[in-house]
C-alpha cells in the first residue's frame, strides 16, 4: 500500500505557527492546541483568542510518569518548530481505533520509537472573510527512508493517509 508524505504540508504550516506564535496580533481569531509526544516526553502549546480575549497555556512532561508543568511559551514552541523542521512526515487517517490486540500494541511500540504531533488550528486573519481550521496527526522522520522504513514495519498501514487530500470527519487538512 503506498502512503503519502507531508513534508509538502508541513512546512507551510510551520511558518504560518511561526507567524502565529511571534505576531498574534495578525489574527482576528486563533484556537491553536498542540501536542507533541518524542521519547517519552510531552509539550502541549495551547493558545486561543476570541472576541478580543487571549488564552494561552503552555506545559510539559519529561517522561511517562511525571506530572506535567507549566513551561515558557517559547520552550513550547521551540519543541514544536524542532519537529516540524524535520525532514518527512506520515499522517495519520483517523482509523487508529479500528486496531485492535496484537496490532494496536505493536503499532504503539513502533510509533514510540518516532516524534509524533497532534495539530489542531482554527484561524482567521484580520481581513480575511472566512476562517480555516485543520486537525492532524502527524509522524515525523529524518528522511523518505525512514519513513518508508516506518511503514513496512507497522501492521496495518491503512492507518496512514494513503490519498490527498485528507477529508475525514475526525481529522482533516485545510478546510
């Protein structure tokens, strides 16, 4: 089964947080909620205006059994952009729940070995006349070989997008 790569997708949409994170005031709206799970840590950057109002929060966890702590907006965002400037990445299509046993748990095991990202951005740029959001979860790696690597040991790649663009109920690109 052949799978698509979003390194095409992803790099826009670092700047765009980029953009977001250094000139909030560009945008008439934002919900932005981020998480980021790389070798056992975590780091969550949550920011949202609406009606004039800003909330922001940003926190993380060093391994799997700590408790999570505020952390600086810009150590958040910094572990963010650090795995959007990687070099490819896999999405996933939402079908996560459909695995079950032996393939759940070994798709797990292998997904922990790699940065994952769940994205969710909802936007609207003062000016512009309609808002834009997206939801995805991506996977990242340090080239196509790895990547390709990534999908040949996983047990059912039909868990990866596998057709552009992505227009599910529970995950979606740009809409």
């Amino acid at each position: 089964m052949s799978v698509e790569f979003y390194a095409d997708y992803v790099r826009p949409l670092r700047t765009l947080l980029a953009e977001l994170d250094q000139h909030p005031d560009r945008f008439q709206t934002y919900d932005v909620h981020i998480e980021l799970a790389a070798s056992g840590k975590l780091v969550v950057y949550e920011t949202k205006r609406r009606k004039g109002q800003t909330d922001s929060l940003y926190y993380g966890r060093s391994g799997p059994g700590d408790s999570p702590r505020q952390i600086a907006q810009a150590t958040a965002f910094a572990a963010i952009d650090h795995f959007m400037a990687l070099s490819q990445f896999l999405a996933f299509n939402g079908r996560l729940e459909n695995l079950k046993g032996e393939d759940a748990a070994e798709t797990q095991t292998i997904g922990a070995q790699y940065p994952s990202c769940a994205v969710s951005f909802a936007y609207r740029k003062k000016g512009q006349p309609k808002a834009t959001a997206m939801f995805m979860i991506f996977v990242g790696f340090n080239d196509d070989h790895d990547a390709e690597q990534y999908v040949a040991k996983i047990a059912d790649s039909a868990i990866l997008v596998d057709s552009r663009p992505l227009r599910g109920d529970k995950v979606y690109e740009w809409k």
